[in-house]
C-alpha cells in the first residue's frame, strides 16, 4: 500500500499525536490509484494493450518518446511490445478514485477545521495550511469548497499567529484561495483584512513582504477590492515605493508594479499614485480620459506639489494637452488647465518645454482680452503668474516670436500692454505683471526692448509709485524691477526719486527695516539706490537730508560685528549699501555736509576695514575706489604749517635766518594730515591692504585698488615722497607687473600712468631700465595704447633713456 499523497511534506516532523490524528481521518492510498510512471493518484486513468493501467497524459508521453527514438512500443512494465497504442479509459477505476478523493477532502477539511479551531502546534497548523493550498491548486472547485466549509476567517486568524512561519504560510494559503475566486476574493474584502495584509508590506521579514505583495495583486484584480486596498492608509505609498526599488528582489518588484496598474482601475487611488510620485496613471487619463475625467485630473495635477524632476515630465508629456484646454475648454476647465501649468512652470526647464509647445500666445490673449470673452480676473492672475514664471527661464525672449504677427515678449505694443494692465487692475495682478518686467529685465538682451517700450510710454513715473504701494509683494517686485532698470535709466530715475513725492523715504524706511535678518526687499531697495548716478549732486544732497548715510554706516557695522544676521541676501544687500556709502565721497567738494559727516563717522577708516573682506569682489572694488576720492581730497584738506614771521635782526641781516625745523608733518602731503580729518593713505594700514588687493584675480578690484594708490603720486603731492611709500609698502613690484600682465586695457592705461611717476626717480628709473621686460611693455603702449596714454609712455621711455630727451639738446626758442 503506498503512502498518503501528503505524507512527505517539508514542514518538519509532525508530533505522534498530529500523526495519529491524520490517520484517523484520512484513507489510505491504494496501489491501484498510483500510476507506475508518475507515483501519482490518477485523475484520468487508462488501460493499454498489455493490461496495464497508467494516467493517460503519462503513458502518451511515452509512446511519444518511443516514436521520437524510432522504437516499437513497449509496455513500460512488462516491456512486451505492443502491437497497438490504443488507449481504453478505466472508468470504474477513475469513479473509484473520485470517491476516494472526496471522502479524504472532506477529511482533510474536517482535520482543517479542527486544527485551525484549536491552539495547535505550528507542525499541524503548518501541515494543514499546506493542504488546503494544494487543494486549490489540484482543483479551482475546491476553492468554492473551502469557502462552504468556511475555513478562509481561520486561515485570515493565522495572520496574527505569534509565529513567523505560520504567517508566512497563511499569506501563501490565501493567495491560493482567492485565485480566480470573485466570492472569496469579496470575503476577503470583509473587516481588517486588507489592512492585516498591507501591514506586511512595511515588515522586517522579506519573505512575508513577498507574500504579501503577491497576495495584493490577486486580490487587486478585483475592482472592488482595487478602492479598498487604496483606502487603506499608506498603502499605495509602499507599494509605490516597492515598485521602485533597487533593494527589493525582482518578483516583489514586479508584483507591486502589477498591483499598482490594477489598482489604477480607481481614480482615487490615481490620485494617491500622483500624490507619492507616480504620475503617469493620472497623465494617461488626462489624455485619454473622458471630458469629465480629464477636467478632474488637470484640477488635481494643479493641486500637487511636484518636485522639478516630476514638473519637466508632466511638461512633456500633457504640456501641449494642458495648453490646448487652456484655449478651448470652458471656463472651468481653463481654470483647471492654468492651475496645472502654474505648477509645472515654476521650474525654468519645465517652463522652456511649454514655451516650445506654444504656451506664449494663449497667455498673452488671455491677459489682453476684454468684453465677454474675457477670462475673470482670478484666472488673469493665474496666468499673469504663469508667465511671471515662465519668463524667469532665461530664455532669450527677444527672439521667442508667437501668435500671427509674430510678436516676442519685448515688443514695444506688448510692453505697453504689459504697462497699461499694470496701471488699471488689482495689486495680485499688478505684482505678477511686474515680476514678469523683472524677469524680462534680467535678461541683457531684452532689457533694451524693455527699457525702450518704457521710455516711448513714459511710464516710469508710475512705475516708481508703486515703492510706496501697501503690498509688500507689489512693493518688492515694483522696487526689484526698477533696481534692473536703474543701470539704463539712471537719470530719469533719479530725477523721479528727488522732490518731496516721498519715494526715497519710502526706500530709506524699507533698508532701515528690522526683520531678524535681511530680506529680498531690502537688499533690492538698496541695490536700486546703489546703482543710480553716483555723481548726482542734487540727489546725494536729498539722501543727506533724509540721513541716508547714517543709516548706512549703521547697517555696515552690524553687519561686520555680526548684529545683522546672515542670509542669501546679505551679500548683495552689503555691496548695495557699500556703494551707496561711496558716492558721498564723489561731492565732497561741493556739500560741506558731506565732508563732515565723513569726518564725524571716520568713513575713510570704515572702507579701510571694507577692505579685508575677501571674496566680496564688489565690497573691495568700490571701497578702494571710495578711498580714491578720499585721498584726492587730501591735499586740499591738509594744514599747512604756519612759518614764524622772522626778527628784526633777521630782516636787517638775512644771512643769520635758519629754517625753522616743524616735525609731525605728512612728507607726502606737507601738512597735518590724519585719517579722520583729512583722509590721508598713509594712516590706516591704507596702503599695505590696497597693495595687497593689486595681486586680485578681479581686474576691477586691481583698477580701484591701483587708481587709489596712484592719488599718492598725483600731481600737488610729493610725488618722490610718494614714491618712497610705495617703495617702503612693497607695491613697485606689483605696480610693474600689472603694467607687464596688460590684462585690459583700462588697466595698462593706469599702469602706464603710475609707471611714468615712479620712474621720475632716479634709483627706480636706473633699476628699471635693465628690465626688458618693463621696456617692451612701455614701447607696446607707447605704439598701441591711445593718444594720451602713448603720450605719458613716452615720457617714461624717457626716464629710462630708451628715447633720447631733446629737450637739453634744442633750448627754448620763445
């Protein structure tokens, strides 16, 4: 007699009670059920020539391969060859063994249900669950059978077992219950399972994640259980990330992409997906999806937040469609339409993809229309903040043409429609109108056109209004476009500023702001005063009177002693500020205010220090230009001594005079000089920290700094004491090699000029004149540079004797 069918399972060994508890309940398997070939219990028993009975899908396979071996068939028993392969069904055996199969099913099933019922041990629980899942896969009706006998809530129980194999096992068993089964599937749907299930999927154990996922795919594929499923709290988000997995082995994988596309069937799980990064269910529907269902997607893809990586492929993929529903949907899904684009336009690649697919033309129709087709105006802000958003790409839009006369953004009818919306709409609207000016003028080669189309409309008046506006983000963009202009339209905005309109306090009162560091705001504000003509007296007099450059100097300091704490606007916000300090030293001849205030607040020591604040390339250069000024006001500050008048006798006897010896004197200056009163270099450490600036790898920095340094040789100075200060600083050397370098020719120009002044000393003009080097750089500007500067190389040639000085051959002829 041969053994039970399921006497061998690999579970491991079951206790003497579990295995007298089988017997009890299970028939043995007898000899005649089993197929010689197989070792089987027959399904489709036959009998051949020779008597012998074998499963028929067994003994075709072995005439099969008799044939294939060009053999006679044989009997694969008593090996007697057959004169026929006629194959005779055993029905009484086949109904026999159908019977035997029943009464053991239903045994086993009894069994089942005992032990499942019972607090038995893992080998029994382990070998039933085995069972009942080879049951299902003998036979798709057993499933129908062990819903009947209702065993599923007790295999669903063994989800809680405290052991992992009995989990593990009850995962498996499941799967193979729900197979092809729509009821048990909807028993499944019952209670906590789904959730008992998906908590598996976030479980330590790999295996039971496997199972877990596998048995969420079968059950996915019913519709009903597809909402389910999604309803479940972080679900999809875990089946989301399974799918995208590189630590998960390739089946889990496969499985979670699988459960994802069927769970796809329910919009609101599409919805989740596109929450948690997948987006392409929800793209597909907003393509192929009824009219409905597109509109429903679109406003929900508006709603997302995307990061950049998402936003070009939703541009690339529905951009076009998106646009195109923005031109010809109706007003809800127009809306819909815009929010999405809004979403996906924030991001300059995304925003490069739609202005290929042609967003232009419908944006700029929508904003420009009036009458009844007119979009309401919470739909113009959107798009006037979708092209805010758009022309922030950096695009060249001076050359992006759209719509029938092929106009680009900077045309000047576009512009003046751009300004004449800005003057006669809401502050929302006014603010993105503007923020797409400011992104127009960052650009330098649409600037022009802008610039252009707002000097024609004679707009900057009401432009430079806006600084005063309530609205801080109005006020930030009306401030942040003027700053972009104020390099172009200096004069005129100057002009605008001074008077008694109240701008420039308006700004003065934003810059002075404290509000725990420095904002955009502020930083633009002082960026926009930083940029406007450094020379014009009547607007420098204004900031005077507003005590501009008290503030200034306040917000300095607290920023070098670290009051004013940092952020990535403190950089532009310092040069802002810096530049703004400097142009009060271009009047000082002129407002005795200003030369006071500078003394008061010892501003030449202040640029000093601005100075030493390396990797602020801007900080530097206009510091050192600032201490240029300073020091060409030196000579016209310094005291001069006051010789005593001389005695009788020395008046009578002048042979008897001595020069009155004055000591503490400037030996460049001749007078009484001082870094606070009369801004002299030589105070400080001024010189030592601009010579060390000539080695800059910034050439602006290298002119500044070597412009300041030449007011020390400039003319109504002691150029030879001069001289002797550079020489004892160590800046020759660096002087020379800047005039060697020839890095631009503003440079060279400056060289030359210091060059020809310190070569005026004899020691200098005697060591210089073995360099090659230093006499080919002066015969190259003397050949090439411009008329002056060919002038003062030749002078310095001459100091070095490589063109002979005619003047003491040919005397004056007047």
């Amino acid at each position: 007699m041969a053994e039970s069918w399921d006497g061998n399972l690999e579970i491991g060994s079951p206790s003497d009670d579990s295995y007298h508890f089988e017997r009890l309940y299970l028939e043995p398997t007898y000899d005649a059920f089993i197929c010689p070939l197989t070792k089987q219990v027959m399904r489709d028993p036959v009998t051949i020539e020779s008597g012998q009975t074998f499963e028929r899908e067994a003994i075709e396979k072995w005439f099969n391969e008799c044939k294939a071996s060009r053999r006679n068939p044989v009997c694969p028993l008593t090996q007697r060859e057959l004169r026929t392969t006629e194959l005779n069904p055993s029905i009484a055996l086949r109904n026999t063994i159908e019977e035997w199969n029943a009464r053991n099913e239903a045994a086993q099933l009894d069994m089942a249900r005992r032990t499942l019922s019972l607090g038995s041990a893992e080998t029994d629980i382990l070998r039933v669950l085995h069972t009942l899942e080879h049951l299902c896969q003998k036979s798709s009706s057993n499933t129908r059978v062990i819903r009947n006998a209702e065993l599923i809530p007790m295999i669903i129980d063994m989800l809680k077992s405290t052991s992992r194999r009995v989990r593990r096992k009850a995962l498996e068993t499941l799967r193979a219950v729900v197979v092809d089964d729509t009821e048990n599937k909807e028993i499944m749907a019952e209670g906590d399972t789904v959730r008992t299930i998906v908590k598996f999927l976030s479980h330590e154990q790999s295996k039971e994640r496997e199972e877990a996922v596998s048995l969420l795919f079968e059950l996915s594929k019913s519709e009903s259980l597809c909402e389910k499923i999604g309803s479940i709290n972080g679900a999809i988000l875990i089946l989301v990330g399974m799918a995208s997995s590189n630590s998960e082995n390739l089946v889990t994988v496969e499985n979670a992409e699988k459960t994802l596309e069927n769970l796809e069937k329910c919009e609101s799980n599409v919805r989740q997906m596109a929450e948690n990064g997948r987006l392409r269910p929800l793209m597909g529907l907003l393509l192929e999806g009824s009219n409905e269902t597109k509109l429903s997607m679109a406003a929900f893809l508006g709603e997302l937040v995307l990061n950049n990586d998402l936003k070009v492929l939703v541009a690339r993929t529905v951009g076009s469609s998106l646009i195109n529903i923005m031109k010809h949907g109706n007003v809800q899904a127009r809306e819909a339409a815009l929010k999405a684009l809004n979403q996906i336009s924030s991001y300059e690649v995304s925003a490069k993809v739609l202005i290929r697919e042609g967003i232009l033309s419908p944006l700029v129709k929508d904003l420009f229309t009036i009458g009844a087709n007119a979009l309401p105006m919470r739909l113009k802000e959107v798009s006037a903040t979708i092209l805010a958003n758009i022309v922030t790409s950096g695009n060249d839009f001076d050359s992006v043409s759209f719509g029938p006369d092929h106009q680009t953004l900077v045309s000047e009818d576009i512009i003046h429609n751009f300004l004449h919306l800005i003057s006669n709409t809401g502050p929302a609207i006014e603010c993105k109108l503007l923020q797409v000016l400011v992104g127009l003028t960052s650009s330098p080669t649409s600037v022009i056109s802008v610039v252009s189309a707002i000097k024609s409309s004679g707009a900057i008046i009401s432009l430079v209004q806006f600084i005063e506006a309530p609205q801080k983000d109005l006020r930030v963009a009306s401030i942040k476009l003027l700053q972009n202009l104020s390099p172009h339209m200096g004069q005129e905005l100057a002009g605008c500023l001074r008077g008694t309109s109240g701008q420039l306090g308006s700004l003065i009162k934003v810059i002075s702001e404290n509000v725990g560091g420095i904002a955009e705001e502020q930083a633009a504000a002082i960026g926009l005063l930083a940029d406007l003509p450094e020379r014009d007296v009547g607007l420098t007099r204004q900031m005077l009177d507003e005590k501009l450059f008290q503030l200034v100097i306040s917000k300095v300091e607290g920023i070098q002693q670290g009051g004013i704490r940092g952020s990535r606007f403190v950089t532009p916000y310092l040069e802002g500020l810096v530049k703004v300090l400097a142009r009060i030293t271009f009047v000082l001849s002129n407002e005795p205010d200003a030369l006071a205030l500078c003394r008061e607040y010892n501003v030449a020591s202040l640029f000093i220090e601005l100075l030493k604040m390396n990797g602020l390339d801007n900080v530097q250069m206009v510091s050192a230009m600032a201490l240029e000024n300073l020091s060409q006001e030196s000579k016209n500050l310094t005291r001069l001594p006051e010789l005593p008048k001389p005695g009788f006798c020395v008046s009578i006897f002048p042979c008897l005079s001595q020069p009155p010896v004055i000591t503490g004197l400037c030996k460049v200056h001749r007078g009484t000089c001082s870094l606070k009163e009369t801004f002299c270099l030589l105070e400080g450490q001024a010189v030592e920290e601009l010579v060390a600036l000539l080695d800059h790898t910034k050439e602006k920095v290298v002119e500044a700094s070597l412009a300041a340094l030449a007011s020390l040789l400039d003319d109504g100075v002691d150029i030879e004491q001069g001289v002797q200060v550079l020489c004892e600083a160590e800046g020759i050397k660096p002087i020379l090699q800047i005039l060697l370098e020839k890095r631009t020719e503003n440079l060279r120009r400056r060289a030359v000029w210091a060059v020809e002044r310190l070569l005026r000393t004899d020691d200098i003009a005697y060591e210089v004149s073995g360099d090659p080097n230093v006499s080919t750089a002066l015969v190259d500007a003397f050949q090439h540079a411009d008329y002056r500067t060919r002038q003062i190389a030749e002078r310095a040639l001459k100091h070095v004797d490589k063109i002979p000085n005619f003047s003491g051959v040919f005397p004056n002829m007047g």
